[in-house]
C-alpha cells in the first residue's frame, strides 16, 4: 500500500458541499425538502450526475432508479460506497449526502494518492431512503435486494395520492422495470456507507469518526382510528364517536411502553380528516415509528399499543385498523468487515491524517437506531459504515451538523478503507 498523504485536500469536498447545498433547501427554517422524484430532488441527481462525470466516471440508472457512478468497468470484485440524497420533512444537510460527497471526494483523494484500483469501484446514490414522500423507508435498496414486491412499491402513494408508478414515469423513469437487481448487487464484494452520526455517540468523544455495530430491529404501523363527522356544539359527548381520545390514547401508551421497554415509539405524523376546528373528525391517520434493541422488546411496544388503541377505540365507539407498512429486522454488520475498517480508521488516525493524532486505537463501535440502506444490503452483501461525529447530536432536523474538519476526517477515513479494500 502506498503512503498516503498525511493532509488529504479538503477543498475536494468542500466544492462538492457548497453546490450541493442550496438544493431543495427551505430558505425559511434552513432546512431540506428533498423528497422523491420532485424538482429538488431531480437537482440533487444532476448534481450528483454532473459531480461523477466531471471525474470520468460512468454513472447509470438502475432499474429500480438508484444510480450508479462507475470507476472502472462494472464487473465482479467490485467495491461501492454511497448513500442516499432525499430527506425528511425539513431534515438536515447530512443524513444521505455526506455520505454521497464524501464517496466522490474520496475518488478525488484516492487518485491524489495515484491509487490504481485493483476492483472496480461504484459510488451509489439510493432513492427514497427515508420514505419521506411514499412512506416506505430505504426503498431503493429494498426493491434492489427484492425485499419489497414491484407491485407493491409501483401503487406506494404520497399524500396527494400519487402513486410511486406515476412520479417515476414523470421523472423520465420506466417504472415496469422495477424489481430485484441480482445482477447489479452480484457484482460487490463489499458497500461501505458513511453517514453522519445522528445521536450523541461520538459527540463526547475525541474519535470523529466510529464504525457501526448494529442497527436496532424497527418499523412503521400504520393506525386509521374511524369516526363520525358531527357537530362540535351540539353532539352530547356519550353520543360522539371521536377518533381524537382514542388516538391520544395510543400516543401516551407509546410513550410509557418505550419507556418500560427502553425503547423508542413516535407518532410524528397524524393525518386529520376533515382538520376543522369545530366538527368532530371522521377519521385519524396516523403512524407509529418503533424500535428496539430486539425483536421481543419491539413486539412488546407495538402489541402494547395495539391493545391500548383497541381498548380506548372500543370505549369511544371507535373504529380501528394497525397494519404494518415496514419492518427491518436486527441489523448485525459482518465483524470481519468491521474490524478491518476499525483496524484501518485506527492507522489512518495514528499518521494524523485529517484525524487528531491519537494513540488510542479504539475507534468507536456503535449501535444505532438510525435505519440506513446498508441495513438493507447487510442480509445480501458483505457491507460496513462509517459515522462521522455530530456534535449537536440532533438529526432529523435543520440543527444536524458535522463540523468541517469532522467532514474532511470522514473523507480520510473513507478513502483508507476504499484504498484497503480495493488492493484485495
Ligand atoms: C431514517 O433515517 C430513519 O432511520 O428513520
Ligand atoms: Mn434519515
Ligand atoms: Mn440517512
Ligand atoms: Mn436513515
């Protein structure tokens, strides 16, 4: 292995940042709007697409519409790295792009090292990683691996009752070529994805940079509370059927169940039909987001709900229907990969490159609650990620940082791992 240069040339990905930045971003609250197959998105693409070619590689679009950068000729042995350029509601610059960057700035740092690949490498944009707009999270790599049905992603709507079918054909897209992607997965030998870390794991700690562990079972249930439309003056509270008490039921019993089991449980989105402030609403949507270190505890919170919900819909004269919309199991990222990206992130970080010079070796193995699209390859190929440090510890939101040497760490450490795998 060559040496690398001990100071890896920022200005690579801080280019890349600042146009990638002002994409799909609300001028308002700062934060993004990059949902699928929107305008902000089709921008974050062509960034992207214009980012890979500027550095000669080969981008394509798969069939389920996740692209692909090549660097090297498409073949078996191959390395990919990547994430996702979507966001939630309002989300922060990192989750997904950091790791999209930081991919093709490694490509920049790899060839300023004059680093011949030995495999072909890709760098990978999937879509809809957060399910912001259809509601099924990492479903690019979901359709990619077949743990979703083509059918079932094709009728996925959004809010406005469009369906994934149709926003695909507007971007261009042939949405009957979805489905399983062996041909395209078979060719890795590993996916590394780095991402910005979305809780106080490192952000105590002097390792900008730590490794996943594991990524908590967790899911989406869906929870449609049935009501009846009345008056809001003149309906006597025992004639009511309201889906409100109900579903505020459902919340608090969330709450005490993630508590009891610690775990997390979230309703962050509820859809309020008719929403008038004087009649009473026929219907509630809403959506329970759990995860739990294990499979028992998760049971455990999501049944717990189910019943309680039961119980007070059944007291209100309520109708109600819980299905699930998304289910990832445990998440446990192969330990040989692992310990070799700790292994190499450790020597990256003893040369004090773009890392503090340390002489502890004991990069940060984390678990997380966090679902990524490398939780969806894992149960297919040999994959591992990188979390760079977030010292706000919020994601999710416009107030998720990394600070701008953290992020120059991240590309180090991405490009050491990269050269390490492409040698073999
Ligand atoms: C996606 O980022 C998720 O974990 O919700
Ligand atoms: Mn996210
Ligand atoms: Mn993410
Ligand atoms: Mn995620």
């Amino acid at each position: 292995m060559s040496t690398p240069n001990p100071v890896p040339d920022a200005g690579a990905f801080d280019r890349l940042w600042a146009d990638l930045a002002p994409v799909g971003r609300d001028a308002g609250s700062g934060g993004y709007h990059r949902f699928s197959w929107t305008g902000a998105d089709t921008d974050a693409r062509a960034w992207f697409t214009e980012a890979a070619a500027a550095r000669g590689l080969d981008v394509r679009t798969d069939r389920n519409g996740n692209l692909w950068a090549w660097w090297g000729t498409p073949g078996p042995g191959a390395v990919a790295t990547g994430s996702h350029l979507d966001s939630v509601p309002d989300g922060g610059a990192f989750d997904g792009p950091l790791g999209v960057a930081s991919a093709l700035a490694a490509v920049d740092e790899l060839r300023r090292r004059g680093v011949t690949p030995a495999r072909p490498l890709a760098v990978v944009v999937f879509v809809e990683e957060e399910g912001g707009r259809f509601g099924v999270p990492c479903l690019g790599s979901r359709l990619a691996t077949g743990e979703i049905a083509p059918e079932r992603a094709r009728g996925l709507t959004d809010a406005a009752g469009v369906t994934w079918e149709r926003a695909m054909e507007e971007a261009g897209l042939d949405p009957l070529g979805l489905g399983a992607d062996p041909d395209t997965l078979g060719l890795l030998d590993a996916f590394v994805e780095l991402h910005v870390e979305q809780g106080r794991a490192l952000a105590d700690t002097p390792h900008p940079v730590g490794v996943a562990g594991s990524i908590w079972p967790h899911g989406r249930w869906r929870m449609d509370f049935t009501g009846r439309a009345d008056h809001a003056g003149t309906t006597r509270l025992a004639d009511r059927n309201d889906p409100m008490p109900p579903f505020a039921h459902a919340i608090l019993a969330a709450r005490s169940l993630a508590e009891a089991h610690d775990a997390r449980a979230t309703v962050a989105k509820a859809v309020i039909t008719p929403n008038g402030t004087n009649a009473i609403p026929s219907l509630v949507r809403a959506w329970l987001d759990a995860r739990a270190a294990d499979e028992d505890a998760l049971g455990a919170v999501v049944e717990g709900v189910r019943e309680a919900a039961e119980k007070a819909a059944r007291e209100h004269g309520v109708g109600l229907a819980m299905t699930n919309e998304s289910h990832t199991p445990l998440v446990s990222f192969a330990h040989d990969l692992r310990d070799r990206l700790a292994a190499v992130v450790a020597a990256g970080s003893a040369r004090g490159e773009g890392l503090p010079p340390s002489t502890d070796t004991g990069v940060p193995v984390l678990p997380t609650g966090a679902g990524h699209d490398a939780g969806v390859l894992a149960a297919h190929v040999p994959t591992a990620m990188l979390y760079v440090r977030n010292p706000t510890g919020v994601s999710h939101s416009p107030e998720e940082w990394a600070s701008p040497d953290d992020c120059h760490a991240g590309v180090a450490a991405l490009a050491d791992v990269l050269q390490d795998l492409l040698a073999r």
